[in-house]
C-alpha cells in the first residue's frame, strides 16, 4: 500500500518534539510515581505523550490512539501506538539509555515505525517495504550465525510470568551464547539488532507500545521476528524472539 508522506512528517516532528522535553528535563527529576504494575511516572512521561497525542489529533482527527499512560484502543483502520519515555528508570537515574517509540498500524499491521533516542540524537526509522534507517542511513541486522560469537539482548516485563520466561531462556542461551546483556529499554534494544549492534533479542511480557515500532524496523532490516513458538508476531502478542533469520533458527530449536 502506498503511505501519505504527512505521516512519517508528523511522526518525525512528534518525537523531536516530545524529545525535547525529555532532554531538558534530563537529569532534573526528583519526583517519581509508582503506577500498578509498580512501573515508574514522571511528569515527562505525561508531558511527552500529550506532545505526541496533541499533534496526532491535530493532524488525523480520524485516527485511533493508542498511548501507554492515557491508553485508548487498536481500531481496525489506522492506529498510533505511543510510547513516551521507555526506559523510565534509566532516565530518573540519569542513565542516558531511553527513547520515545511511535508506530503507527493499518488494520492492526504496524507500516511506519519510529523510535528516538533525544540524547544520542539516534533516530531509528521504518516503513513497510521502504527499509529500515537510522539517521537517514539504511541499517542492516548482523549475519552472525556463530551462537558463541552472538551478543544476545534480553527484556522482560515485572510480571512473575514474565520473569520466569526470560530467566529460564537466559539458563539455555547462555551456555551457548555467554555475551548477553538487559539495558532496561526494549525500544532501543530492538533498534540495536536492526542496526547491527546486537544480534538477537528476547522479550517478554511485553505491551504493544513496547514493540510495534521496533518489530517493523527489525523486519525491514532484514530480521525475523516470531513469538517464542516460532509463530510470526502478531500485534498484541507479549513475547517475541527476534535475530538474523539462520540464528534465529538457532535459538527457537533451543528454548523449544
């Protein structure tokens, strides 16, 4: 399908601007919130979503919202899917590893995928069938088939089901693949393996703002992206395998 060029504008202009409200308040917070799920809030969690939300409603009047702190819902045209700030507790502990995710879905496929780093300036970009692009340069996933040799990204969700997922994962990769690590913000994460910085990712217990954006960078990286049954991901679905497509075979034959 052909896509409307204001999309991928307004979804540029959204993050830069929802990113500079995380930069000038980086290093500033000294207030946190604790939602249900025990999950952090700060005031530019809320600032930036209702940046981002504004200027969707301002310009596709008719479009679904879908946002992690307002929330909202997946409609069966277009659908933007929000995150503001993954990586709350990097980001209220001045650890500079956070970003803002921006997808948006047409009959609940995500066909435009943007995530931003405000702080490295790194703006990771997707469109169905055009390629994936980080800072205008296309981005390719890594060719390493050698398990040993893999840097293997792992994410989980705070739920008890979540946990045990990714613990009992980290058991079975990590004899074969000893370089692993957990950054705290699964957008990135995911941006990493599109652009050749990691080779595979896991995650679990995740929600749709944490991987619509990025699922589609990775696949239009040249990555395979399935669940943890091998099945192809799915809008909606918490948990994802992602890597090369002959390493990824590689690990769903170990975990199964």
């Amino acid at each position: 399908m052909k896509i409307n060029p204001k999309f991928k504008k307004v979804a540029f202009l959204a993050v830069r601007k929802a990113g500079k409200i995380i930069e000038k308040n980086f290093r500033k917070i000294n207030k946190v919130s604790f939602k249900k799920d025990l999950s952090l809030l700060t005031k530019v969690d809320i600032a930036s979503e209702k940046t981002i939300t504004q200027l969707i409603k301002n310009n596709f009047p008719s479009h679904n919202i879908l946002a992690e702190e307002r929330g909202g819902k997946i409609g069966n045209n277009y659908t933007w899917i929000i995150d503001p700030l993954d990586g709350t507790t990097n980001y209220s502990r001045n650890i500079p590893f956070f970003s803002i995710s921006l997808a948006l879905t047409y009959r609940r496929n995500p066909i435009l995928g943007v995530i931003f780093n405000p702080i490295s300036k790194e703006l990771y970009f997707a469109e169905k069938g055009k390629g994936a692009f980080l800072n205008g340069q296309r981005i390719k996933v890594t060719q390493q088939q050698i398990l040993s040799r893999a840097l293997i990204l792992f994410n989980k969700y705070r739920t008890e089901d979540a946990f045990r997922k990714i613990h009992k994962i980290i058991g079975v990769v990590g004899k074969k693949s000893p370089g692993f690590r957990i950054f705290g913000s699964v957008t990135l994460a995911l941006c990493y393996l599109a652009s050749g910085k990691s080779d595979a990712c896991f995650a679990a217990g995740m929600n749709p703002w944490d991987l619509s954006a990025g699922v589609l960078i990775i696949k239009e990286a040249g990555g395979k992206v399935t669940n943890l049954k091998g099945e192809d991901w799915q809008l909606g679905e918490k948990d994802i395998i992602a890597a090369n497509k002959k390493l990824h075979n590689q690990l769903l034959k170990l975990i199964k």
